[in-house]
C-alpha cells in the first residue's frame, strides 16, 4: 500500500489533469495535537486497571470534562466527530456506577440493530478482559427467547433500540422491574440520527421510559453523544425533556485533511447539462484506488450503490496489473447482516480496499481508517457529508475527501459558495414532540404502561411537549385534554381520579417509529397464481405509485399492478417486461386551517409570511407511461383513487397587493405569473433543506396565482408529515437565509434559460403541465422577484 | 406552543369525528356500583366481588383422596416428568392444590392488560369449593387482587390450562402494577402439556373446548367464543350491564371446573392404563412411553403390542427398541414385518438383522433401502454410514480387503 503521508502526493492527486480542470476549490485543515486529561482521581481502581490493561494511560480532555459533569449530577450531551473516543465518555462513569453498586443498571440506546452489536462488542472487551464481570445483552429484535429472560433479570447494561423500547420493553415493564428500579444511567448515541419524525417520536418514547422508571423508583442520568451538529444541548433537551450541559470541545488529535470540491464539467453550458455524478465520482474512486489509496464513495441510492460498485470492479479487473487485487464492496441497507459484517471486517483488516456506499455507513460503525473519501452529490445535509468525509482519516493521518456536485440547485449553490460552506455552523436537528398525532400515539402507549392520574395543580412537565414524564397530568393541560379526547373515544377509562387503559389492542403495534402512518398497503405477487408478499408501501404513496396498470419496479423486476385494494390494503401484482414505466400526475390542493404567527419577510417586509395549519388534499388522476432509458411519453391513463388528505404545518409566504413583493408580481404578465410563482417556489424548497438538516422529499410545495385564504398569491411550503415535524417552524428563522440562498443560486447559474441546477427546465415530473413561459425571461424575472423578496436593491436584479 | 397544540388537538379529533362513525354513548355506570347481576354476590371493596358455588364431586374422587398420583404432581411440572420421579414426599402440602383460571382484557398481555375475572377452585370434604372474584371497574383492582391471592394462598399447588404462557405471568404482572407479593407456586401443573400428549393426537387439539368434548363428552350451551369476552367487559364498562356478561362468568367457572374433571380422567389413565388399550380414548403410544420412562415398562409394553399390532408403526418402532434394550430382540424380529417402509424403520430393521440375527445380507439391504428413504441430510449421511460399516464388516467376513487405499 502507498500511503498517503506526504502532502506532494496530494498536490500531486490533485493536479492530475483528469480531475484539476473540474477543481473549484481546495481547503486544507492543519493537524491538531491531542488534548490530555488525567483518570479521575475518583476512578473505581478495577476500571482503572482494566484500562491501563489495555494501554489507556490518561484521557482525551473532552471525556474528563464529561466525567466531571455527570459527577456533578447534570446530564451531559458530547458532540464529537467521528474517531474521537467518545465511547469512553459514556461507557466510564456507567462501569464506574456498576462496580460500585451491584443493583446499578444501565441503558444503551442505538439508532439502528448494526449498531448495538458495534457496542456489545466493544463493551465486551472492557468487562471481559478487565474481569469487570457485569453482563451486557443486547435486547432487540434477533435476540433470542431463550436469551431474553436472562437478559431481563442479570443483564447490568442492555443495549437496544428505540423500537425495541418503544414495543417490547416499555410495555412490557413489569417484567423488568429489576432493571428499572436500578435504572441509573440511560446512554443514547447517535443523537444527531434522532430528528424529524423518528425524533419526535423518540422524544416521546423517552418520556415514557422516564415515567416507567419513575413508577419503580428510578430517575436515571442521561449521556447524549453526537456528530457536530448546530444544536446539539437544544435536541439534546428536547429529546429527554431535561436540562443537558454539552460538552463540546475536543481533545483527540486530527491529520491533516483536504476538501476538494469537484464540480463536472458543463456539457451543455445552455441547458445546464453537466457530467454525471456517478461517472466522476466513481473516476475519483478509481484514480485514488489505483494510486492504493484505501477510498469511500458515498452514494445516494442502494441502485446507484450496486452500479458504480460494479463498474468499478469492472475498471480495474480490465488492467492487468496488480490493481486487480484491490477488492471494493457495495455497503447499503438490504444486505444481510452477515454479508455487512464481513465487508465492516475486511476494512478494519484491510482485505477491502475500496467500498461504496449509502448513508448506511454514515453512523459510527467501526470500519477503521480509510484514507479518502469521495461524496456523490451533497447527501442533503452538513451534518451528513462531515460524517461521510470523517470516514478518511481515522488514524490521524493526512486524508483526503472529495465533494462531487450533482447539477441540482443544492449542489451547485454549494460547490459555488465554499466559503460559505466551511464558514456557517452545521445546521440543527429539529423534532416536535408535540406533533398531535404522535403525541396522541404515544398518549395512548403511556396510559397502557401505566394509568396517569389527574390533578388540579399546574404541572411544569405536563404534555406541552410531548408525552408527561411522570404519572400525573393537570386536566387543563394538552395532555390533560388528549386523554379526556382518548376517553370520550372509549380507548381510555376516567374514574377514580385516574385514566385506564380500555381497550383490547397493544397500542405499541400499531405505531412505527419510523414512518408516517401503520397502515400501509401490502404488494403480493400473483404472478402463476401464486401470492407472495413482496413488499410494502404507506398508504399515500401506494396511491401515487402503485395504481391499477402502474409499473412496479423490484429489486430490478417489473411487475404491473392488477388491483390496488385500499380498503384491504392489499396490492395485487403480476410479473411482466414492459418497456416503460408509470408516473402518476398528482394535483395538490391546498387549504389554511388556521393562522399561527405571522410576521414580515426579509429586512424590507417585501412580503409577509405566515405560520399555519393547513389541509392538504393530494389526488393523482392521471398517469404517463414513459419509455425506459428515453423517457420519451408514451401513453397516458386514468386513475380512480380517492384523494387523500393531511393536516400539517406549513408556511405560506404571502404576496399582498400592498407590499413589494406583490408589486413586482403585479407587473407580471398573466401568464407568466404562475411560472414566475412556481419556480422561485420550486428554487426555495429545493434550496431550503440545507438550512432545515431535512430531506429534499420532507419539504412540499403548492403556489397559488392567487390564494383565496389571503386573497393574494401565495407559496406554500409544506412539512410533508402529518402535523409537522419542527420544519416549518424552523423555516420561520431560516427564510431570509433561504431566499438569499436561492436568488445567489439563480445569480451564479451559468445556463441562459434556466437549467436543473436552478429553476428547472421543466416542473417536476408530475406536478402538472409544463409551464407557459420559459426561458430568459423567465429566470430574469424570477431573479428580480427573488432579489426584491430578499431585500436586496431592485434594480440589480 | 401549549395553546396551540391544544387547539390542533381539537381541530384534528373534529375532522376525525366528521369521518369516523360516532363512539357509542357512554352511559354512567360506575355510580350504580351494583349491577342487578351482581346482587348475589359478596362486595369486598368498592368495584370488587365475590362468590363462592360448591360442585358435587362424583368424577374426582382419586384427585381429592391425594392418591398417588397426586402426591407425584408435586415432583415436576409436567406428568411425564412427575412420573419418572417415583417421590411420594410431597414438597407442598396437598390440601393447597388449587385449580386456576382468569378472564382478561386482552389476549396478547402487557401491563395494560388486567384480569376481571378470576377462577380459584379447591377440593373440600368430597366436594369442589370454587370461588369467583369479579372486578366491575379499575380502581378496585388492588382488593380484588388481594382476594384473589388470598383464595390462592401462600404456597399454592396451581393447576392451570396454559398457565405457564398467560395466566400466572399475567397475574404476576397486576400484582407488581399494584404493589402486591405475587405468592411463587409451590408447583405449577400446566394441563395443557399433559392433555397434549394424551390427547392432542386423537383429538386434533388440546384446547379446552376440545377436551370436554372429546374426553369429557360435554357440550356446553350458549357459551361464549374466548375471543369475545374482552371486548364484552370493556363494554360493560362503557354502557353499563352486557346481556353476555352473566355468560362470560359461567364460562369462566365451568373452564375451572371441567378441568378440574380433566386431570381426574388424566389421573385415572395414569393409574389404570391397561384400561385404555384399545387405543379408543387416548394416545397409546404417548401413554406408553410416560408408563416406560416412569419405570412401568410393563404396563407400556402392553399398550404398545397392541398399537402395534394394529399397524401402528410408531408403536412398533418403540417397542422394537424397547425390547431390544430388554435383551428380548429376537421378539423384535416380526415386529417391523408388513410395516410401510420409512427410513427409521428400516434403519431398526437393519439394527435388527444385525445384532440380533447376524443377518449382515439383511442388515445391509435395509440399510440401503434406508438411504432411499431418507428424507433430511442428517439421515442420509447416518444411513450411507452404516451402509459403509456394513459393506466393510461383510468384506471382512469374506477376508477381503475392500481397497488399497486404507493400507
């Protein structure tokens, strides 16, 4: 292996005449020395020693300041990247508890399965080879029944996931009356992972868990761990409901790292067209692998995982040289555990030189060092791509990490702005715990766990974000009135000052952590006359994809829909090679419910935005069939689905008569108006996600030439999970960022018409007929809107 | 934020009111605390009652006189296991044996789930003495509890019908919600287990229900399905008195009570088998290897030549080992005679010829024809190996080597 140590080779790699022309800027961090701290002097003396046993000597200063402030008694969030011992920070004040108190419990939660093994594992090593001789089980899904009742009543630390606590544990709290009662510590790694609806709902779910350990007389410490992230004592409060002290500076050492941001070249200046993504990147791969550089590409897609694996592959068994040894993996969710183990083996060996990969290998599983890192297109979120590019340069040496920009606005605004990119904090993980649907959810969880009692006085902790942690709810309180609502519908019984749980279900089944809604449609293959279940899909989306004579794609086999049954909920599918496949055309109807805040848009007040509720009715009526690989329309057919309708959180940008912003629509054309409106909409949402740490699909939109609510023109932009999940609310603090942003994207755009890296060259497939004005003018429009809206001066536009 | 998650609260239960049917009306019941069906029972405390039905005992003398069967409940939990351990001390005294059964809110437990009902029998002075224990709301869980512990007493000898998996972890689990010490069993039988191995094979299940009917020879009238009886508590509790209610108490006494019979019959099997050999009523081949491994070999043997000899060829199979292990194999000769081919049979046969006739020609065919009808991986590999050790001890007896390669 070459390694990368000195900083020509770098120099080198970068002016290699394939990849120097595409280089739009180069950051070099410097090294950074470690940080000491002394152990404890109040270290448990059998830990001490197990530690020196495995060379430990002294302590990064970051996981000293942790152990100060959890002997303080203050719960403690570390924010740290990757590769910088947090482990230690947590897992040293709980051994310390345990040695020295027999009935001491802890738990371990981790966002995902692969996770905790990680864990076990490591935990392992600390109390077996240190003769520490407490018990650690995992407790999820694959565990065993044979295992889980020694689990229960010997295991000192459990680590599980929030699922598992959330259906098995937590319900089933009698059982565990040993480990509750001497719950003292609760570990949750990854905090960062614990946004938007899994968030919200995790928040809840800790709710509950605080309940249950209070009823068996435990009130357990809480350690957070996170990647860097904006706010991680905000999440980190919103999540347990407690104060957090964050502990944020950190002792371990760094090597040295470049960033090189790589934009492809434009093929065609005037439509936006440039290189593919994957084919760049996965030339960088190949560069970097030859040169024996041990190299992580991150891809967006599992389908784009296994390709540019492939190709790869392909590359270099074509030399005949030695490069046909370098092995490289495809990594994403769907493999079998088995399957994911070894390859997370071969690269902590070094028997895998190469792997490509989903975000499934962006949380902290252990893979050791590797020595460059390649970004497919930005992974929608700050906080994503520096755990990405924190997989190079594990060991403290010189590393490397590219950025390869996709033509989406997102990207080019990036790859365009470096400044700005290495200059702004990460952005903030938002959750809303109060979102009334899982609130309601979790509501009914809780009381199945344990009745909550009613009482007159006025609670601090009583349901205004989330679920109540402890066993009493005032009646005036949310929560107070959701369980009278729960009551009225029969599933909770009032009497004697208490709230019962009434009904025959295990409220837990019917609530998933992790997607919108439990009732989803399940997709069989009648193909022979068969019928076996192939996959599932929620309901909303069934009704835009898998329609009666919509193609459906898995696993690269194509099946068309016979019969989507949604009161069955049942989807039944044949086999079939067809050369096309279906896209349905959705109308999104929009209406307000009620207005929350509302306030002036930008330093000028241009415009006004509002904060609301509002109803959103999708309806796909019709679909297109499209020719693979041309995507050339081929055919159009009907839909028969009833519409179906969400209330959520939105926030509308108002465009009234008065203010600027509706002058400068006013002197729009007509029929350039609902252009003009729909693509600074499309510009802001696709834009707006970097600011939010969500996903580009969380975020909907629906414009309005002219909004009968407020009576003037309006966009919307909408949290596409029922009852909203922070995002509009966050949107509220970042909107005059974002409409910078999005008029800076537009300003920098080279195309002359508008391209995909700016305001499209179509609306998206699906959202409705192409618009009637397009080109120059459009996009000089636009940038005037947009430069009005953001205060900016008129004229430049 | 509080405001305004209470008002979306409400707009959302609005919309969901307009799209959904209408809950049924809530009719205030728990003022009356004393429903008219109820008004021959005993109120312990506010919500909680009791009564108590004494039931001739004509079918259940042996249980109540302590026989030796009894006595041998007290050795293990499941009777095959009771019966091998020949005890007769018995770790718990006889008079605690208590019969056991609850009514719950739902079947798939969790400690939202509670019990309204509960069942606990004993045997007095030649008579069945059962007691009933009905919770009509919530807050009077705890007496109700209490008494219901209290009936069971300290160190009770629980006899149950899947007790194991539901009942006792269930009422363990409302003990611990309401602060009470559940009394640990001084034995757990779980008839389920029992009644599976007599029965179960005749009778294509060893439910309750199926129990009665097929062992019993009862059929209860205007019953109602288990699986309703929750959702009419729940009901009872939201619009007051349930027609079916009076029905679901019946349901739960007669569950005690019948199977208090059950173990009676089980009992009698056990004591005199050779009553059931004509295979009618039970499982003679389960029977007779309990009889076996409870050192009742001879009794066993009896049920198995008689299943055998009807063509039964796990009987013949058992009692084809059963003898050889007897040092009486050459019984075993014609046993397997007649008997369709499967590869256990023919890997005895082959045992058969081999070590109790010397007939290695023999031996080795039914070997092979045990290969052919192997059905796992396992068995195949078992039956080509001793086809292998056949063909080396045949060439052996001819003194040839079988190949160069072993030299």
């Amino acid at each position: 292996m070459i390694e990368l140590t000195a900083t020509t080779r770098i120099d080198d790699l970068l002016d290699d005449p394939a990849i120097a022309g595409s280089l739009v800027h180069v950051r070099r961090e410097a090294a950074k020395p470690p940080l000491w701290a002394d152990f404890p002097p109040d270290l448990e003396p059998r830990l001490r020693l197990a530690l020196e046993k495995r060379g430990v000597e002294r302590l990064w200063s970051h996981q000293r300041a942790a152990w100060d402030r959890i002997q303080a008694g203050h719960n403690v969030v570390v924010v740290t990247p990757t590769a910088s011992g947090k482990t230690l920070c947590y897992n040293l004040p709980v051994a310390d508890a345990l040695l020295r108190d027999p009935e001491a419990r802890a738990l371990y939660l981790f966002p995902t399965k692969a996770l905790s093994q990680d864990q076990q594992s490591e935990l392992n090593e600390l109390t077996i080879g240190g003769d520490l001789g407490f018990k650690v089980f995992t407790y999820d899904g694959d565990t065993p029944d044979s295992l889980r009742v020694a689990a229960r009543d010997t295991g000192r630390i459990i680590i599980t996931n929030p699922d598992m606590l959330h259906t098995g544990v937590l319900p089933n709290h009698p059982r565990w009356i040993r480990f509750f009662a001497g719950l003292r510590y609760v570990v949750i790694d990854e905090l960062h992972a614990y946004r938007g609806v899994f968030g919200s709902h995790v928040a809840n779910v800790i709710r509950r868990l605080k309940r249950i350990a209070a009823f068996h007389g435990a009130h357990p410490a809480f350690i957070l761990s996170s990647a860097t992230i904006g706010n991680p004592q905000e999440l980190a409060e919103s999540l347990i409901g407690e104060e957090v002290e964050a502990v944020t500076e950190n002792g371990a050492p760094r090597g040295e790292r470049v960033y090189a941001f790589y934009n492809p070249a434009l093929v065609d200046p005037v439509q936006g067209i440039r290189k593919s993504t994957a084919t760049e990147s996965e030339k960088l791969a190949l560069i970097l692998l030859r040169k024996g550089v041990k190299t992580i590409l991150f891809a967006r897609s599992r389908m784009r995982v296994e390709l540019i694996a492939s190709y790869i592959n392909e590359a270099l068994a074509n030399i005949w040289t030695d490069n046909s040894r370098i092995d490289v993996r495809p990594y994403r969710a769907g493999l079998l555990p088995s399957e994911r183990r070894a390859i997370e083996k071969g690269l902590r060996e070094g028997s895998i030189q190469g792997v490509v990969s989903t975000n499934a290998l962006e949380l902290g599983i252990d893979i050791g060092g590797l020595d460059a890192a390649v970004v497919a297109g930005f992974p929608g979120s700050f906080a994503s791509f520096w755990q990405q590019t924190g997989r190079a340069g594990r060991r403290g040496d010189l590393s490397i990490a590219f950025l390869v920009a996709s033509s989406a606005p997102l990207d080019q605004y990036i790859i365009n702005n470096p400044e700005y990119f290495f200059g702004r904090s990460p952005e903030s993980g938002r959750i809303d715990p109060s979102n009334p649907y899982i609130f309601m959810d979790h509501l009914k969880c809780a009381a199945f766990e344990l009745p909550f009692s009613e009482t007159l006085e006025r609670l601090e902790d009583d349901g205004t974000q989330g679920v109540p942690a402890g066993e009493a709810v005032s009646l005036e309180s949310p929560a107070g009135e959701a369980l009278s609502f729960l009551e009225e519908d029969g599933i909770l019984r009032r009497t004697g000052g208490r709230w019962y749980w009434s009904s025959q279900g295990y409220p837990s089944e019917g609530v998933s952590l992790r997607s919108a809604s439990s009732d989803n449609v399940v997709i069989i293959d009648r193909s022979g006359g068969g019928s076996r279940v192939i996959g599932e899909m929620d309901r909303p989306g069934a009704k835009e994809l898998i329609f009666d004579n919509a193609v459906y794609i898995h696993l690269g086999r194509q099946y068309l829909v016979e019969k989507l049954d949604l009161e069955n909920r049942s989807c039944h599918v044949v086999e079939k090679s067809v050369d096309y496949w279906t896209d349905s055309i959705v109308k999104t109807d929009l209406s307000v419910l009620t207005e929350d805040v509302t306030g002036p848009l930008g330093p000028g007040s241009a415009a006004s935005y509002c904060l609301c509720d509002v109803l959103v009715r999708s309806q796909a009526e019709k679909f297109k069939k499209l020719r693979f690989h041309t995507h050339e329309n081929i055919g159009y057919g009907e839909i028969h689905l009833p519409p179906e309708e969400m209330q959520t959180r939105s926030i509308a940008l108002v465009f009234g008569e008065a203010s600027p912003g509706g002058q400068v629509l006013a002197a729009i054309p007509e029929t350039a108006k609902a252009a003009v409106i729909g693509a600074a909409g499309k510009l802001i949402r696709d834009i707006a996600p970097v600011f939010l740490m969500c996903d580009p699909r969380d975020l909907g939109l629906s414009e309005r030439v002219r909004d009968p609510h407020f009576n003037a023109p309006a966009i919307f932009i909408y949290d596409r999970y029922p009852g909203g999940t922070g995002l509009a609310e966050g949107l509220v603090d970042k909107l005059d960022v974002v409409i910078r942003a999005a008029r800076d994207r537009l300003g920098a755009c080279s195309c002359a018409d508008g391209c995909p890296s700016c305001i499209g060259v179509d609306h998206v497939p699906g959202s409705g007929p192409a618009p009637l004005v397009r080109g120059r003018d459009l996009k000089q429009r636009i940038r005037h809107f947009l430069a009005v809206l953001g205060g900016l001066d008129t004229k430049e536009g | 934020m509080a405001a305004s998650l209470s008002s979306r609260l409400k707009r959302l239960r609005e919309t969901r009111a307009a799209t959904s049917p209408l809950p049924e009306l809530a009719i205030e019941s728990a003022e009356s605390d004393h429903p008219e069906f109820l008004a021959l029972w005993e109120r312990i405390a506010p919500h909680a009652y009791r009564r108590s039905v004494t039931r001739a005992l004509d079918n259940l003398p042996s249980v109540l006189d302590a026989d030796p069967f009894v006595a041998r409940l007290a050795s293990r939990y499941s009777l095959p296991a009771i019966l091998e351990r020949r005890e007769t001390r018995l770790p718990c005294d006889v008079r605690e044996l208590r019969f056991f059964d609850l009514e719950t809110t739902g079947l798939s437990g969790g400690a939202g789930t509670i019990a309204f009902l509960a069942t606990v029998a004993r045997p007095s002075e030649g008579s069945l003495f059962l007691e009933q224990f009905f919770l009509s709301d919530y807050p009077g869980e705890a007496s109700y509890l209490r008494a219901v512990l209290s009936a069971l007493g300290p160190a009770p000898l629980l006899v149950t019908h899947n007790g194991k998996a539901f009942d006792v972890p269930l009422l363990r689990t409302r003990c611990l919600m309401q602060g009470l010490r559940f009394p640990e069993p001084c034995l757990h039988l779980d008839f389920l287990m029992t009644a599976r191995r007599l029965w179960r094979s005749m009778l294509g299940g060893a439910s309750l229900g199926i129990l009665e009917r097929g062992v019993l020879g009862l059929e209860r009238s205007g019953d109602v399905p288990g699986q309703d009886i929750p959702g009419i508590w729940l009901a009872s509790l939201r619009s007051g008195f349930h027609p079916l209610l009076p029905q679901v108490i019946t349901h739960n006494l007669l569950d005690v009570e019948n199977l208090a019979a059950l173990l009676a019959r089980a009992n009698q099997v056990f004591t005199h088998p050779r009553d059931f050999a004509d295979g009618s009523s039970v499982d003679r081949y389960s029977l007779a290897r309990i009889l076996v491994a409870t050192g009742r070999a001879g009794e066993g043997e009896t049920l198995l030549q008689a299943a055998a000899a009807e063509g039964d060829p796990r009987s013949a199979l058992f009692l084809s080992r059963l003898l050889r292990a007897m040092h009486r194999g050459r019984e075993a000769r014609n046993l397997l005679v007649g008997l369709e081919g499967s590869w256990a049979l023919r890997m005895e046969s082959s045992n058969i010829a081999e070590k109790e006739e010397g007939d290695l020609s023999v031996a080795l065919s039914s070997a092979s024809e045990a290969v052919a009808l192997a059905t796992t991986r396992s068995q195949r590999e078992s039956a080509e190996s001793r086809v292998r050790r056949l063909e080396l001890r045949v060439a052996k007896a001819l003194s040839l080597r079988p190949g160069r390669r072993r030299s």
